[in-house]
C-alpha cells in the first residue's frame, strides 16, 4: 500500500539509525514475528501428519468418502463440497477484512464499521460450520468399520439411498484377507449375514465415528489429527473472532479516528488472514490429497 | 501528548480515494482468482477420485503435485496481496519469508524420508 514503506530510500539512510530498516512499526513487526512463530506450529502439526501417512501400510482414508455429507442433504454424496463451502467462506471474510483496512487507510470509519462487522459474520459462520463437520465426525456412518477374526480391517459398504448393506472391504491386512484382493464370502447374503452375527455377538469390533482413541474412517492417527489440527485452527478462528469484535467496538467508539490512523485494524487483519492461510493448506493436505 | 522518540510508521499508511479505487479491484481480481482455484480443486477432486485411480498410480501422483501447486499460488496471493507483504519493504519480505521457507523443506525433507524409511520396514 502507499505509505512509508514505498518510499524510496538509500541503504545509509535506512540502516543508519533514527529509522526502521523495515519501515514498519514496532507492533506490526512483531505480529508478523508472531505469525511465523504459529505458521511453525501450524507446519509442525502438518508435517507430523504427513510423516504418520508416511509410515502407516495401510489404505489411509480419502477425504472425499468421509467428508461427503451436508447439512440437509441426508445421504447424498457430495464429496468436499461442506468443506469447499466452509474455504469459500473464510476466503470471502479475509477479502472483507482487506477491504476494512483499505477504508481504514483513508480514515473512513463507516466502511471500517461495515467489513469488520461483516469479517465477525464469517467467522461465526465458519465457526459453526464446524462445529456441524465435527458432530458428523464423531457420529459417524450406520455400519462402521469392523475388525475382523483375522485381524484385518474391512470399511463397510453401503446403499446410500435404501441404507442396505452391501459386502466389506478390506482397508488393513489380516492373516487371511489382503488389500486389493477379492473375495466371494465378503459380498452379497453371505456377508449380510456375518455382519449381523458379529453385530450380535462381538458389538466391540464394530466402531461407529470417532473418539480420541479410535475411528471407523482410518488408524487412530486420522481422528486425532483431525481433531487437533482443526480443532487447534478452530482455536485460532475463535480467537481472531473475539479480537475482531474487540477492535470493532474500539472503532466505534472513535478510539482509532482520534489516534488518527487505523493500524490496529491492519494487525488484527494480519493474524485474520493468517487463520486463512492456515486453512488453506489444511483443506489441501488434510482434505484433498 | 506528543512524543518525539516514537516513529509512527503507521501514520504514513493513508491513501486516497483514487488509489482506493485500484487497491480495491486488486482485491476483488484476487478474490475471484481465490475462489476459481478453490472450485478446480475440488472439481478435479470429484470427477478423478483418489480411490478410482488408485492411490500409487501416476495419474494420482500428478494430481497431487497439481493440488501442492494451486495451494502454494493461493498462499502467494494471500500472503503478498492480502497481507499485503508484497508492498513492504524487501528486507522484512525477506526476513519473514526466506528462513520460514529453507526451514520448512528441511523439516519435511527429513520428517517424509525417515516415514519412507519406517514404511519399507513395516510392509516388509
């Protein structure tokens, strides 16, 4: 933006004293400082998750087939498309809080009003957003994943639309059933029928959604990343919501027009874009890939 | 009360309405280059699903690739647009980008062989 940091300066000017080599003011440069601090939490967390992925043998879930509901839509597959919902959303806030800076840098206190308060609206929405995602999370699916007698794990399947059982499929390898591999027994009444024998008998092999210790989408691993990475943003999300409101009373009572400029609105709008940033790669390596 | 011995930088961060107007549809471009990245992905995600092409297959591979590509442009423009760190000084651009970045490819470089490595060694 225009401003001191355009200006056109010699380096003995600049790194000679009396002046910040960096052009920006103490606040602002240690919100950035901040900023990277957290993108390493945020990158440590991610690439934790991606070296669990690494070592794991087995078929690791696909975020199409567990993210696939929305709200309403019953059974209907509609893979990512909450999630997709939930990124636009939080796209759309970060463009109301840039544009709540710019009216803040020509000093128009109206337009600041108007894109914070509408900044705090998405991040309300985001915030319940997933408080929906995680309610389905943990609920889960109507047959779940079983573990079999030898030791191997099947992912149930399923009619969407008349909720009938269908046959298993092997997600994790066992003495007798292979990934990848086909087998008459684990389809058709066969397979009905041994869903319902164990479903009387040994309930306790059969998880339905998640806890913190295990899920019937993938290895213990995927629940607890997905719990704490989302909910660790979700975290970030909350908080960014209550400074923006704080900043937003600030505005309107007139403290920033008689400071007679807008930073603090720029800052908080740093770590509001931050909270994006973040989501954008958690919707890539979480969800997508 | 006035202070002498505080620099506010901030103070310098006004602009006029013309230029407003041209930051403004800035950001109107990159919000339309934001979502349109964003509905790719997905549509890409919807019509060549992981478990249709297998997850080791090539075609799987590149989609990958495709998505790291599209998330690193949409964190670009977050990051220099919206934050607008492409307008600061080179040196803080710098300072806040570069040891972030050479830290980061370390940290995944040896996280990603070493699981490779614990993989191997578990499938065998």
């Amino acid at each position: 933006m225009a401003g001191h940091a355009t200006k056109q300066m010699d380096a003995a000017t600049l790194w000679g004293g009396n002046e910040s080599p960096f052009s920006v003011s103490y606040g602002k440069m240690m919100m950035w400082f901040f900023l990277v601090s957290d993108a390493l939490t945020f990158g440590g967390l991610l690439v934790a998750y991606g070296t669990i992925r690494y070592t794991y043998t087995g078929i690791w879930p696909s975020g199409e087939e567990v993210f696939h509901h929305f709200p309403l839509a019953g059974e209907a597959h509609l893979p990512l498309l909450y999630v997709a919902f939930m990124t636009f959303i939080l796209i759309v806030s970060s463009v109301t809080m840039v544009l709540g800076v710019e009216a803040g840098h020509r000093m128009d206190k109206k337009g600041v009003i108007k894109w914070l308060a509408l900044t705090i609206v998405g991040g309300f929405i985001f915030l319940g957003s997933q408080v929906w995602e995680w309610s389905h999370f943990i609920h889960g699916s109507e047959y779940g994943k079983i573990t079999m007698a030898d030791g191997s794990v099947m992912k149930a399947h399923y009619d969407h639309g008349t909720h009938e059982f269908k046959g298993f499929e092997v997600v994790q390898d066992g003495s007798k059933y292979k990934i990848g591999e086909e087998y008459e027994e684990l389809h058709g009444d066969h397979a009905v029928a041994l869903y319902k024998s164990i479903e009387e008998n040994e309930p306790y092999r059969i998880v339905k959604g998640a806890n913190l210790y295990e899920n019937e989408y993938g290895p213990s691993h995927y629940g607890q990343f997905f719990f704490f990475i989302t909910g660790f943003h979700g975290f970030h999300v909350f908080s960014g919501v209550i400074i923006n409101i704080l900043v937003l009373l600030m505005v309107i009572k007139g403290t920033m027009h008689k400071r007679g400029h807008y930073e603090m609105v720029e800052k908080t709008g740093l770590y509001w874009h931050f909270v994006d940033l973040v989501w954008v790669f958690v919707f890539t390596f979480f969800y997508l890939v | 009360m006035e202070r002498d011995d505080v620099i506010e930088y901030s103070l310098d961060a006004h602009h006029s309405d013309e230029d407003g107007k041209k930051i403004r549809k800035k950001i109107w471009i990159v919000t339309a280059l934001l979502s349109i990245i964003t509905i790719v992905e997905v549509g890409v995600g919807v019509l060549w699903p992981r478990n249709a092409l297998g997850a080791d297959s090539g075609a799987w591979l590149s989609i990958k690739l495709f998505y790291i590509v599209l998330t690193l442009v949409k964190a670009g423009y977050i990051i220099l647009t919206f934050m607008h760190l492409g307008d600061e000084r080179k040196s803080l651009k710098y300072v806040i980008l570069v040891p972030y970045i050479i830290f980061m490819i370390y940290l995944m470089f040896i996280a990603f062989v070493e699981g490779s490595a614990i993989n191997a060694i578990w499938a065998s």
